[in-house]
C-alpha cells in the first residue's frame, strides 16, 4: 500500500516539473535559429569533421567529398595515443555510446572526438524544442525510468543532445540562471544507504578520488583535485565504474591500464569498502527473495518484472535514492519561491534578476543539502557547487568550448557566403 504523503508528493513533483516545463530554458535567440536552420547545419556538421579531425585522423573522405568514420584509422589514432580501447569479444572496437563516454573521462584528449562522433551520429538536426519567447521547453517525463529519475526527449531538452550545445543557454536582460549540482552524489548515497564509514569518510574530505588514491600511494600527500586533476578523472571513472559492478578487463580498457593494475585497484576497492559489498550482496538477494526493491521514500521496482539483471539490481538503490533526494529539493525550492527551469539527475536550472541570484543560489544550496540530510541522515549531507551566468554572459562549459567556437565561426561563414551569393544573383 502506497503511504499517502508519499503520493501527494510524488503528484507534487509532477506538478512543480510542469511548472518547470512551462518557465522553459532561455536561450540566446541571436544564434539559436539559425542553428536551427537545416541547411546552416548540413553545412556546419560536414565542415565540422576536418577541423576536429586533424587531431586524430580517424574520418576519411570518398570520392564524392563526404566524410565517413573508419575504425582502421580509429585503432591507429589510439595507438598513436597509447590508448588501449575497450573491444567486443569479437574483437571489434567497441564503438557504443556509453564507451565513448567513460573514455572520454578517463582520457579527456579524446574528448572533441567523442562530441563529433556524437554530433554526426546523433545531431543530422538540431531539434530542440523553442517558444516564440526563444525558450526551450519539452516534456521531463517524470517518474517515467525504473529509478523514478525524468527521462526529457533528449533531442528536444538543451541537456542532452551535446555538451557544446549549452552555450546557447543566455539569460535576458537583468536576469541570471545558476546551474546548481551535488557533488560526489552517488558516491556519497552509497557510502550512506550501505552504512559504509571509509566510504563516508573519504567523501568528507571533500575529494574521495584523490583521497583514496592517497590511501595507496598513487598521489602525492599534497595532491587535491585542483592539482592533480588527471587524477581525480581516472580514479573517479574507476571508483565509480568498480561501484556499479565493471568487470576488471573493462576497467582496465576504461582507465587505459594493464588487467593486472585494474585487478588491484578492484582489490582495493572491495578491501576498503567492504562494508558497501556486504550490503550490496544482501540488497540483491534479499530483492531476489522478495520480488521487490524500495527506496525510503516509497518509490518502488518489481523484480522479475521490470528488473531482472543481478548487477541492476545491485545499482538501483543508490540511483532510485539520489532521485527521492532531487524530489524532494525540487519540492521545497519551489514552495520557496525559486524559478526552476529544468532539472538533471544531480542538478538543477535556476533563473532569477541579477540582483537576487546569488541569494536564491545560496537559499537553492541550502536546501538541497536539508534534502539529502532528510533522505540520508543527519550529518551524511551532499555537498552542493553552483555555476552562475549573468546577462550579457552566455553558459560555459570547458568540455564543448573547442566544438562551440568551431560552430560560430563555420555559422559565421556560412552566412557570409550566403549573402555573398544572394548579392552575385541580385548583381
């Protein structure tokens, strides 16, 4: 029987995501149409592939002038990089999204490469949803996946199709968005559901990476995230990987590193934290013998109906609880008087004047940790960052800055013949 507390919030969730869909993303309206413009994309997404592709040399072009992926020049380019990429048992490349993405963190200089690849896969339009009001908006689907996180249309939602895409984001004049996250969140939710203390210790050091590299000798004593950043990526990539059950000779093709250096790092993980693999064996049997899994708040996943796979199940508790916390931190900044524009798995949009934003930040940051101490426990709060644009600035992110400034310049071209054309045929 489902609480009745519990279900008027989750229809408060609802209606505070409505409202949410209704404020819309603002976007910066004197670049956004003409992304929007099929023929300036076509033109955009071929010319796009020999800028990034120099650095690789990974697209070949045919004799008709397109550019085509060819894994021959993929498996050389790593090489070149002494990348050791993950492979089917085939012994194909794995070529999959998700791979692409972990690689990425694990090597950032493969980074543009995994943004082109996604923009000439995924990206042939750019269809995201905009208002006449130059916002954009689309439906979040809440409680739609099996955690009770919102799965948007990732076409349509400015989060999902590409990373460089959201420098399109722009505030009007007088106001400011903030994008607000919680740190180490899943990491942090594990430790707390599993009652794992190393766990919970590591992340109150404020960087579990690099403290658990410390705890091995693979950093310095003076290192911190700041500093030795590589770091962090690639014990982030693994902590989390070995967290959500990768496979050793995955992690080992993840992090670019031998079977026998994953093996150890596994090793470590399971010695460290053997509380969380302990608990973690319970959760899954017990889910296996009762049919049934459930958060504290009452969100609720059948075993043998909607979930079936052991290392899912072993998963789902740590996601489904980081979503009870977002619920809940959306509920309340709404009541509060705080713009939401959208949400993500760990963060939120918010918008506000110039004048105030810092102020419904810090109100903003306040109460997603009071969320994460109601859901967790006291004294096991998230930390929070915070990121805000203020008008005439536009959102920035290190990770798509390279793709975004090729867009405008190949946009900008593209006009200026444009209009060069238009004057020759008017002449």
């Amino acid at each position: 029987m489902v609480d009745l507390n519990i279900a008027l919030h989750w229809g408060e969730f609802a209606a505070v995501s409505a409202v949410m869909e209704h404020n819309g993303v603002p976007l910066n309206m004197e670049i956004a149409p003409y992304l929007l413009d099929e023929h300036a994309w076509n033109f955009i997404r071929d010319a796009l592939v020999p800028k990034i592709n120099e650095q690789y040399g990974v697209y070949a072009r045919d004799k008709g002038g397109s550019w085509h992926w060819n894994d021959n020049l993929f498996e050389a380019c790593c090489a070149r990089m002494s990348i050791v990429w993950p492979r089917h048992e085939s012994g194909k490349l794995d070529l999959r999204t998700k791979t692409f993405d972990s690689m990425a963190k694990a090597h950032p200089e493969m980074e543009n490469l995994r943004q082109l690849r996604h923009t000439r896969n995924k990206m042939r339009k750019i269809k995201l949803a905009v208002g006449k009001d130059g916002r954009n908006r689309t439906t979040l689907w809440t409680h739609v996946s099996k955690t009770g996180r919102s799965q948007p249309k990732a076409s349509q939602w400015i989060f999902s199709p590409a990373v460089w895409l959201r420098f399109a984001i722009k505030p009007g004049p007088g106001q400011a968005v903030a994008y607000i996250d919680w740190s180490g969140m899943e990491f942090q939710v594990a430790a707390t559901i599993s009652d794992c203390k190393p766990m919970m210790e590591l992340y109150a050091s404020g960087s579990p990476y690099v403290e658990f590299a410390k705890r091995f000798n693979e950093a310095p004593p003076e290192a911190t995230k700041k500093t030795h950043g590589h770091i962090h990526e690639r014990y982030k990539v693994g902590l989390l990987g070995i967290q959500y059950g990768m496979k050793h000779l995955t992690l080992a093709q993840r992090l670019g590193v031998f079977d026998f250096a994953a093996w150890e790092m596994m090793a470590q993980h399971n010695g460290l934290f053997r509380q969380y693999w302990a608990w973690t064996e319970d959760w899954i049997a017990h889910a296996l013998n009762t049919g049934v899994m459930q958060t504290s708040l009452g969100w609720e996943c059948r075993v043998g109906i909607t979930e079936f796979n052991e290392r899912s199940i072993g998963n789902w508790p740590t996601q489904a609880t980081a979503a009870d916390i977002l619920r809940v931190a959306v509920v309340w900044m709404h009541r509060r008087g705080i713009r939401l524009l959208g949400s993500v798995h760990d963060a939120v949009l918010i918008e506000a004047p110039v004048d105030r934003i810092e102020a419904d930040v810090a109100l903003a940051q306040e109460i997603m940790k009071r969320a994460s101490r109601v859901v967790l426990g006291a004294g096991k709060e998230l930390r929070t960052s915070a990121d805000i644009v203020k008008f005439p600035d536009s959102y920035f992110d290190q990770r798509g800055e390279k793709i975004w400034n090729e867009v405008m310049e190949l946009l900008a071209q593209y006009y200026a013949r444009r209009e060069a054309d238009d004057a020759a045929a008017n002449a």
